[in-house]
C-alpha cells in the first residue's frame, strides 16, 4: 500500500465519494430517477424517517398502526425503487404502468387495512367479503414486493404458504388437516401472528432506527476512523493489513447488522492491502467475509439481533449483549491468530512505519467520532430503551461530527446519511415481512412442534449434541442468503423449540440458532458474504467459501460446547463463580489460539501432520471448560512448544518471532 493512501486526510466529499462507491454493486439493482420525481422520493425518504423516529420515542400511535405505515412504506420504495425485471433500465423519469397501477392499489389497500383493522377486531375477527378481498390483494402485493427485493426468501415463503393449504396431503407428523382461504388470509392479514406479527414489528422499530444510525455513523467519518485506528493498532505487525480488515470489520459490522453490506464497504479498502502484502487473493477474501459475518452477533449492537433476541426471551438487551460477549471474542481472536499464524507461515510482514498513521493524530482528529457509541451504551447502561438511545446516538453522531471542521456533517450530508440509512431498510424489512408468513405458518399449522417431535423422535429425548447437529444444518440452510436478522427470526422460530427439548437453556438455545444462522453467510453453496468479497478480490468463489469455512471454524465448534454447559454466556445461569467464569474464558481463549495454529500449521515455526492434529485436539480440550480436558489440552500443547523449541534450537540462523 503506498504512503499516500494512508496518510492521507480525506475531506467529507472524498469520503462520501467512496462510501457511494463502495455500494455501486448494488444501487446498480435499483432504479434511479431523475427531476422531480427523484426529488419526490427523496423527500418521501425524509418523511418516512421522521415519522420512524417520531413514532418510535414519543409514542403517538398503536403498535399495529405503526406496522401497518412501515409495510406501507417499505411496500411503497420496493416498487418505486426495485424493477419489475433485472433487465429493465435503471434510470426513468417515471415508474412504468405496471408499477403505477400497483401503487395506486397499494395506496387503497392499505388505507383500508388502516381504517378497519380495529373493527374487525371488535368483531372479534370476522370477516366480511371485502375483508376478504383486501386480504388477499395484500398478500398478492407482499409477494410481488418480495421477488424484487429478496427473492429466495419470497420462494421460500411462498412454500410455507402453499404447506397451509397443501400440507392435508403429506402423511405422517408433518401432515395437518388443511386450512380454508378464509382461515389463512385471516390470520395471515389480519391477525397479529402473520404478516403484522413480530417480523414487520422488529423492523419497524430495531432494524429502522439502528440501520439508520449505522448510516449517520459511516456519514460522519466514522468508517475511516476505524480503518485508521486499526492500522495503528496492528498494521505493523505480521500480515496487518488481514488484521486491520479483521478488527475494521468486526467494529462496523457490529453496527450495521449487515455481513453483505460490510465487506462491500470494508472489503475495498481491506482486500487490496492484503493482496498487496502477499496474502493470496482467496485467503484475502475469505479473511474479509469472516470478519464481517461475525459482526452480526457481537456486542454492543449485534446488528440489530440482540434487540429481537431479547423480544423473544423476554429478558432485557443488557443481559443478551453481555451473553454474547465472550462467543463473540473467541470467535474473533481465533480470526486474529489464524491470519497471523499464516502471515508468519508465508513469511509476510507488516507495513513499513510510514504506512501507518500516527495513533496520537488519528485519535486527536478522530478519536471525537467514538462518542455516539459512548452514549448509546451508556444510555443502555443506565437503563433506557435501546429505541430511546438509538435516536439519542443519531443525534449526538451529528453533533460529535461539528466538534471539528474535517467531519462536520452539513445538511446536505445529513440527507444523504438519512436517505442512505431508509433506503437500506427497505430490502431487510421486506425479508421481515415476508418471514411473517413464515412465523404465521408455522403459529397456524404447528408445524414447530412437528418438527420438534420428528428431532427428538429420531435422536430421542437428552440426545443435545445430536439433535443440536440437526439444528445446526438446519439452520445453516434456511439462513442461507437471507439477511441476519431474518435468518434468526427463521431459524429460532423452528430451532429453539427443538433445543429446549433436549435440554438446553433457552438464552442457550437461542445464541446457537443465531450464531449459525449468521454463519450461513460463509457456508457454501450460498455463501453470500465470501461471494462479495470474491467479487472485490477477483478470487475463486468455491475456494474462497472453503478457506472462510476454516477460517471461522470457531464459531462453528464453539456453540456446541456453551449448548450444554453455558458458562462461556455471561450471565446466562445464576450461581457461577467469578473465578470459575474466568478460568473458563482464558482456557477458551488458549483453545482457540490452538486450534488456529493447528488449522494453520504453525505455532512459533512449521507444524506437520502430527503436530497440527495435536494443536486441534488440544484446543478442544481446551475449549471444553471441564478442568481435567483443561491439563490434557495444557498437556498438548506443552509437548508441542518443546517440539517447535527443540526444532529452532537445532536450526539457530532461523530467528525466532
């Protein structure tokens, strides 16, 4: 990487410029519209987030209201924004007829959900002819909306829908009795266990207003920040610029819930340094696809997860976020130690000295950007809403941004961050109201409870491990191209039941369904987040899916030792000593350190066969928070470092790092 590019102050323009180029890949699947009517929907932007961030604090209307606007909403810039075919051309001064035609009835459509919600409720849900009608109408348009905006999940909920009315014919416990139009379209619309249940109601609070303020955040300067920090932190030492991708990516991924989202913004900035410093172009990619996907399920954010975790256990978010604190941090020091151990492997150094920004400086000019982050934990500290702190953070990111002249966002940067931050709520509460039909499904036909029997009839009752390995594929699979916070919604609507059944604790059972179910974004065939970052490396996709496999091997060893002994989820179980907690989370943390050098092949020198099976099993054992699997890991690994030590003493002109 040349000194330029590093040192470099970038003004607010320049980095606008490249966080708009960072999303070209995808604002080339919407249309863009120019004159008034571009001017329209950006103003319909700004109202839709005001509204968003009104209704949300101050409370002016019901919860089912508020549903109802954002379905509106999201309905509204999907047809606007989303062609009908991938082949029609970007850029109009109008909407073609089809889609007029749709917004006009979605207009009248929803106008009468709106009006007659609550008598029909008063009626005690039953229904009238144009009731009926309007249902179904609704239904057609949530479909239509969702094969522009996320297609494999429309197909997949398309086939949740046909198992209500299909679903008389399948024999065995799968089977159901069948259910009319009229018992679907009900429940599915008019309920608040379908369409309008919790899917739609996370995203018209959580998802909106934390996507918006990963938006302000990234507007701000706070993505160039958190590259320069990480190049202060780590760009010196082996392989740093894979270190830099790990830590900038974790920071922003955390934020904004987003795996695809992060390795297009970070990925071209990451990935080239990489490649420049000798990593090859797959294992650059890989490096960058994993940091990002673990950003989903780390704290303090979560990408907007933890909040719907915490709606489904009913417990407070503080207890969800410190639960993943120490899965979230062995899954990233395994990433931290896996690029290093390959950089010494491959004989890669850092970046020279005047590549690396001045920490002093970097904090002086931008350390500022930090305190939105400051006041949405400690809002969340003390107590208040993570809704209340949300929009609290989005206007302390603005007024941290006036603190100096190089990141002040001006007005015209304030819309830009606004409009950015609703736009990319559209295709992720899409996906959220099309796992309504998904979650009314499953609520309807009890095909939940099925499913859990079928499991626990084929691993039988105790059988944890094997009916987590169930889970584990299951969840992988249905999570598979779908947003984070879908796929968890997806997957813990079916899974968690399951896992309580064989005998894990529900925040157990819950962080297991979550962490694979983000994981998805690595596992092939649909690997989505190794894909992107394929795509900037120019790498093999096939390989780049597998290496990221292996890269983040941890996170998928990892929930099967905290799903039957969960003292590596902070807070989950009452009694456990602090030292006991402790001494769990060092021995994990030399597990991980292990099973990286083993995967790697490489300790303080060349591992072979034997000794890399060795460093595996001995971070398992490590792992595993039993105190006798703890001396045989430390036992392992102990053999091995003689070994190495044995092996540079008798090769002294190698020099020891």
């Amino acid at each position: 990487m040349e000194s330029s590019s590093t040192e470099k102050t970038f003004t607010k323009e320049e980095l606008i410029a490249q966080e708009l180029l960072d999303k070209k890949e995808s604002d080339s699947k919407l249309r863009v519209y120019s004159g008034p009517l571009g001017t329209a929907i950006t103003a319909l932007f700004l109202i839709w987030s005001v509204f968003q961030v009104y209704a949300n604090t101050i409370g002016i209307i019901d919860a089912m209201s508020l549903r109802t606007w954002h379905l509106f909403f999201l309905m509204l810039f999907t047809f606007l924004l989303f062609p009908t075919y991938p082949s029609e051309k970007r850029k109009r001064a109008l909407p073609p007829i089809w889609d007029m035609v749709l917004l006009a009835v979605l207009g009248f459509t929803f106008l009468y959900l709106l009006k007659n919600y609550i008598l029909v409720a008063k009626r005690g849900g039953y229904l009238l002819n144009p009731d009926l009608w309007i249902a179904g109408i609704t239904m057609l348009l949530i479909f239509e909306a969702g094969r522009r905006a996320c297609k494999n999940l429309a197909i997949l909920g398309l086939i949740f829908l046909l198992y209500n009315f299909l679903g008389m014919w399948i024999p065995g416990e799968l089977g159901h009795v069948g259910f009319s139009v009229k018992r679907v379209l009900n429940h599915m619309i008019w309920g608040s266990q379908g369409i309008f249940g919790v899917g739609i109601g996370v995203s018209a609070t959580y998802i909106f207003l934390f996507v918006l303020f990963g938006a302000y955040l990234k507007y701000s300067g706070f993505s160039q920040f958190i590259n320069d920090i990480s190049l202060t932190l780590v760009g010196r030492s082996a392989g740093g610029p894979a270190k830099v991708a790990v830590i900038a990516s974790a920071l922003l991924g955390m934020i904004n819930g987003s795996a695809i989202a992060n390795v297009a913004t970070t990925g071209t900035i990451t990935i080239p340094m990489m490649k420049k410093t000798g990593y090859k172009k797959e294992f650059a990619a890989a490096v960058e696809a994993v940091a990002s996907t673990g950003g989903q399920f780390a704290p303090p954010i979560m990408g907007a997860v933890g909040f719907v975790m915490a709606e489904f256990l009913g417990v407070s978010y503080t207890k969800v976020m410190v639960a993943a604190a120490i899965p979230a941090f062995l899954y990233y020091l395994s990433l931290l130690f896996a690029v290093h151990f390959e950089a010494k492997r491959l004989g890669l150094s850092g970046l020279s000295k005047e590549n690396i920004p001045n920490a002093v400086v970097v904090l002086k000019k931008q350390g500022h950007l930090l305190i939105p982050l400051f006041v949405l934990i400690g809002m969340l500290g003390f107590g208040f809403t993570p809704l209340f702190a949300a929009v609290i953070a989005i206007f302390a990111t603005v007024g941290a941004s006036w603190l100096r002249k190089e990141t002040r966002m001006t007005w015209s940067v304030i819309v830009k961050a606004t409009v950015e931050g609703a736009r990319s709520a559209v295709a992720v509460g899409m996906s959220c109201a099309i796992i309504g039909v998904i979650i009314g499904t499953v609520s309807l036909t009890g095909i939940g409870l099925s499913f859990g029997y079928i499991i626990l009839k084929i691993v039988g009752e105790g059988q944890l491990y094997l009916g987590g390995l169930m889970v584990m594929l299951m969840s992988i699979v249905l999570g598979m191209g779908v947003p984070g916070v879908a796929a968890y919604v997806i997957v813990s609507t079916v899974s968690v039941p399951v896992l309580i059944q064989t005998g894990a604790i529900p925040m157990a059972a819950h962080m297991f369904c979550l962490i694979y179910a983000c994981l998805s974004n690595i596992t092939p065939p649909v690997a989505m987040s190794s894909y992107v970052a394929s795509g900037i490396a120019d790498s093999d996709q096939t390989k780049t899916s597998l290496i990221a496999v292996k890269l983040g091997l941890t996170g998928f060893i990892l929930p099967f030792f905290f799903l039957n002994n969960p003292i590596l989820l902070l807070g989950s179980t009452e009694g456990i000593p602090l030292l006991v907690t402790l001494r769990a989370l060092l021995t994990s943390s030399i597990g991980v350190i292990a099973l990286s050098s083993g995967l790697q092949g490489y300790l303080f020198n060349k591992l072979n066969t034997i000794e890399r099976l060795l460093m595996v099993v001995a971070g398992l054992l490590f792992i595993e928070t039993g105190l006798v699997t703890d001396l045989a890991g430390l036992f392992l690994v102990v053999i091995i470092i003689a070994i190495q030590y044995k092996n540079i003493k008798s090769q002294p002109k190698e020099r020891i790092v």
